[in-house]
C-alpha cells in the first residue's frame, strides 16, 4: 500500500497577556515543541500593545454577517489566523483566580467569525495553558474557562491527561517570569505531556 503525504498540522498559539513575559513564552514553548516533535506549522498572536476591544454584544456581526463592527488588532490580525489554524493553544495569566481581560476579550469576540458560519470552528482542536504568581493562584479555573469556550464552540478540548496534566498546562512562575518556569518541573512536565 502506498502511503500518502500528510499537511502538518496548523497550530495557533494566542498570548492573553498583557506583558510579555511568563505566558508569552510559554505558548511559544508549546509551539516549538509541536514543531519539533510534530512537524506542526505554526502561528502565533499576542495581545501585548494590541488594540482589543470588548465585544459589546451589539448584534452587528448576527445581523450583517460581515465580521466585528470594532475594526481594532483581532479584526486586522487574529481572525484570519484563527480560522486558518487546525489547533489553538490559548494561554492565560491569572487575573483574580480566572482568565486575564484580553484573553477573555479574545474569546468573546470570536462571536464574530460564528456568526458568519456556525460551524467553522466544529472539530479544531484547542488547549489551555495558564501561568500565576502562586501554585494555586487559579490556573485550573483559568483552563476550564477556556475549554468551555471550546466546548462552547464545538471545538475539540485536549487536556494532558491523569496524573500531571489533567486539564491543561499549569505554571507556578514566582513571579519571576521565565526564569521562574523553568524552576517549575511539574509545570513544565505539564506542558510536554499537552
């Protein structure tokens, strides 16, 4: 039987955080491991210094289908990177115990590109990543906000599975930025086992 060459999967990282520290590199760490250990082809947005605007359920994009009435960064840059990608990992800081404001902004907006199709989201497979200041800071909430959109949204939530990963990647950083999650093996474990 001959065997048929495979397209590499397409994998978006998206950075919910306002700076660019911890989170950043830890979705550019994802994406590099799925590069290197799967050929993946990836993609990447962060929300540091982007114009993001709230969705203010307004109904435009239902009544027009015609995108986001804002015309901000996730109109120009994210919302053709996200129907393009077969996979996303959206990582988060913690803010009070849940996702950051851009991340959930992120998702929120996302109402758009449904709206337009409902179904262009139905099977893409998504995964979360979340990083605090405390080993219990909230990053478990802050992971199944995020796979609740997808679920939400008909995607495909992956977690790490039992024993280490089990929802998703959680990071303890000591507020030290990178430095801190490297100093972090279990979460870093965490991250290999997605």
């Amino acid at each position: 039987m001959e065997e048929t060459e495979t397209e590499p999967i397409k994998i978006l990282g998206i950075s919910g955080s306002p700076r660019n520290m911890t989170t950043d590199f830890l979705v550019k760490e994802a994406l590099q491991i799925a590069k290197d250990k799967y050929g993946a082809e990836t993609n990447y947005f962060s929300s540091k210094g982007k114009n993001l605007n709230f969705c203010i359920h307004c109904g435009f994009c239902i009544r027009t289908k015609e995108g986001c009435i804002h015309k901000d960064d996730i109109s120009a840059e994210l919302y053709d990177k996200i129907i393009w990608a077969d996979a996303w990992i959206i990582g988060t800081p913690v803010y009070q115990g849940t996702v950051s404001g851009q991340t959930k902004t992120i998702m929120n907006r996302c109402r758009a590109i449904v709206a337009r199709d409902p179904k262009i989201f139905l099977n893409k497979i998504g995964m979360g990543i979340a990083d605090g200041g405390d080993r219990i800071g909230g990053q478990e909430p802050a992971i199944q906000t995020i796979l609740n959109f997808y679920v939400i949204n008909e995607m495909i939530p992956v977690g790490g599975g039992s024993f280490g990963a089990n929802l998703g990647g959680t990071f303890w950083s000591k507020d030290k930025g990178a430095e801190g999650i490297y100093e972090d093996p279990e979460g870093m474990g965490s991250l290999k086992k997605l």
